[in-house]
C-alpha cells in the first residue's frame, strides 16, 4: 500500500528524520490557516499517489496566508493523471544549497534491502538510472545486521557537497532504513534529501510503500493510513481479491493475475474497454465469485461480465456454483458471457446448464461476445 506524502512524513518524524513543519488542509480556508500558524513562506502540495505533481501544477509556492488559500483553491479539485486532489499538504519552505536522493528499496534480485543513492537528487531517478548511471551509488544491506553507521557514512560522504553535511546524511540514511525494516516497507524514499544554506539536513519529500503482507503487524497504522475506499474495494480486501478499478465498461473476473492481463489485452483487441482488472486467484471457494460479482455490479458504468476461468487449482464446478449463487441472489440486467476450461469443466456445465446458462471453452469467442453484447448495450 503506498501512503501520502503527509503520512509518510509522519513515519520520519517518528523515526527521528527532520522533515518541514506542515500539516493537511482539504478546504482552503484550512490551508490560509495553517499557513499563518507556520508564519513564513509555505508550499502547497498536492496529495495524490502518482508522480508529476509538480510538473501538473500540483506544487506551487505561497508568499503568505492569502496566497496560501489562493494556491489551495488552484489545486484542490485538479485532476493530476486521472486523480482529483482532495487534500493538500501546506508545509514550510526551504531554502535549497544541495539536493540528493536517498531510497531503501528491496532488491530481488539480491533478495536484500539496497541503499540507493545519488548526486542528483531532485530529479526522477529513472532518469538519472538512464542517462548517468555512474551517479547511482548502491549499498545492499544484509538484514541480519541492517545498516550500519559506518557503512552509511562510507556511501552518503560520496554525494554529500561536505563532511558535515554527508555525516547528517548518513545519520538520516540509517533512520530511513530503521523505518524500511521497523515499519514493513518496500520502499522508503526521500527525493529530494536538501542541505540548506545554513547547513541543516532535511527530508523535503517522502514517498513509502507498505508490504500488504505485513499489515496484521502494524493494524493500526494500516487503518490510519489507508486511503478512502468505494464499496467494492472494501469487499475485495475483505474478500482477499486483486481488484483495480479501470474506465471501461466490461466487467471482468478472472482466475489468475496473467491472464486477468491477457484477458484485457483482449478485450482491448476486439474493441472493447475493460471496466475493472479482478483476480480471484486460485480458491476454490464459490463465495469469492459471488462477491467479485457484486463489486463489478457496484459499478454503474458496466455494460456486461465477462467470467474467463482457466481451471486449474481453480476448480470450474466452484465458480459456477458462485456465478449461479451470484445470479440467484442480485438482480442483474447485464450480460453475463462465461468462458471456462479445466478442472471439473463437464460438471460446471451441467451446473450452468441447470440454471439456463452455457459456457464456452474459447477464449477469443468469449470476448468477442462480451465486446459485443457491450455494444449493443451501449447502442440502446
């Protein structure tokens, strides 16, 4: 799970890495607010989980209170790649001398956490990777002993501008890794890390992403930090599903995560928008169809379903038992078009057949209809 901005700072200041005085305003009359109580230039920033921000006008520098709430009313409400801003995070300015990036991240290749640095902080390090990647310097850390001082010191003094600077560096690099390993991060990233002008070290951006398989160690900040959820992303989490909501109009439930992906291609391929990509895996529990049903339902732009199941560990009996269940149990005025092959397939027919449904076993002809029943719904 990839948390705020405002929300990953909160887990540095926990930690002890210095980040900006700031707070979150969803009106602007709480950013002018919070702007006055900081007393000194402020930047509003938008809180969206994409990169870009600034670039998008998401980032934009306030002399004053006043200029605070007219910033704030600039940006609250934009839509930045697709994600309307909805809160802002108002926080002190800083003058900058150096800027540097510093990043934990897990290196599976390495099967190691990996500190990752460079010079060229403030920019995305893709680019850096791309055009310069002698700037990178990279440390893999063993878990067994984390990060030790002298090792950082030893990394951070090779793209601090000073000693004293790359000693602070080093100090935060150590707490960023404390909050990696401490709070179950996949990444921990702070792009740009800045040397003022009058020599202090601060985090002036924090980026972290949480590993989902940790969340029964840290429920609390699970619950705290999780953004706000439709109906239908709850009941996928509850339910254990791999749920995204896309812009199309053709549900889609699919077992397995490969060809969920090919199965949008697909749909793609013959015409067609998929409205959601819904994994339910490799259970064999009729529930978990019932309820991928209902979060596609949930969605009101959906013209028809498409159920496309490859059994293997996946039984096809179970899911027509869901898909039944499912249909029994909502009143659903879509389309439904079933592709299923595999295990238990003869006996998932005769469960269909039973309920007045058929199933195919191509997948090329189970799209195509959907694409197909999708228009015509559209056309009406």
């Amino acid at each position: 799970m990839n948390i705020q901005e405002y929300q990953a700072k909160e887990l540095f200041r926990a930690h002890g890495i210095p980040v900006p005085q700031g707070e979150v305003a969803r009106t602007p009359e709480q950013a002018r607010d919070i702007a006055r109580r900081i007393g000194k230039p402020v930047v509003v920033k938008s809180q969206v989980l994409v990169g870009g921000r600034g670039k998008a006008g998401g980032i934009k520098l306030a002399q004053n209170p006043d200029e605070a709430f007219e910033k704030a009313s600039a940006i609250l409400g934009m839509e930045i790649k697709g994600l309307t801003v909805r809160e802002v995070l108002v926080t002190e300015a800083e003058d900058i001398a150096k800027e540097v990036y510093l990043a934990v991240i897990l290196d599976r290749r390495r099967k190691r956490p990996l500190l990752m640095t460079s010079a060229e902080g403030g920019i995305e390090i893709e680019e850096v990777a791309k055009k310069s990647p002698d700037k990178i310097k990279t440390l893999a850390i063993d878990p067994d002993y984390g990060l030790q001082a002298w090792q950082a010191r030893q990394v951070m003094l090779q793209v601090a501008p000073d000693a004293r600077s790359g000693l602070a560096m080093a100090r935060i690099a150590v707490q960023l890794y404390e909050v990696f390993s401490q709070e179950d991060c996949s990444l921990a990233e702070i792009n740009p890390l800045i040397v003022t002008p009058d020599g202090r070290v601060v985090a002036l951006d924090a980026k972290v992403g949480l590993d989902d398989n940790a969340d029964f160690r840290h429920k609390d900040a699970y619950d705290r930090f999780r953004p706000a959820e439709t109906e239908g992303e709850k009941l996928a989490r509850e339910m254990g599903l791999s749920y995204v909501k896309l812009e199309g109009d053709i549900g889609c439930v699919v077992n397995g995560a490969g060809l969920a992906m090919a199965t949008m291609d697909l749909v793609k391929h013959f015409g067609g928008q998929p409205s959601n990509f819904l994994d339910i895996g490799g259970s064999s529990n009729p529930a978990k169809v019932t309820a991928a049903m209902k979060i596609i339902l949930s969605d009101p732009h959906v013209k028809a379903i498409l159920f496309n199941i490859f059994g293997g560990i996946t039984r096809c009996d179970d899911v027509a038992r869901g898909i039944v269940t499912a249909l029994g149990e909502m009143d659903v005025k879509v389309p439904v078009v079933i592709r299923l092959t595999g295990t238990n397939e003869q006996e998932a027919r005769e469960i269909l057949s039973g309920a007045g449904l058929t199933a195919t076993t191509s997948m090329d002809e189970g799209v195509q209809a959907v694409v197909a029943r999708a228009q015509e719904a559209g056309a009406r």
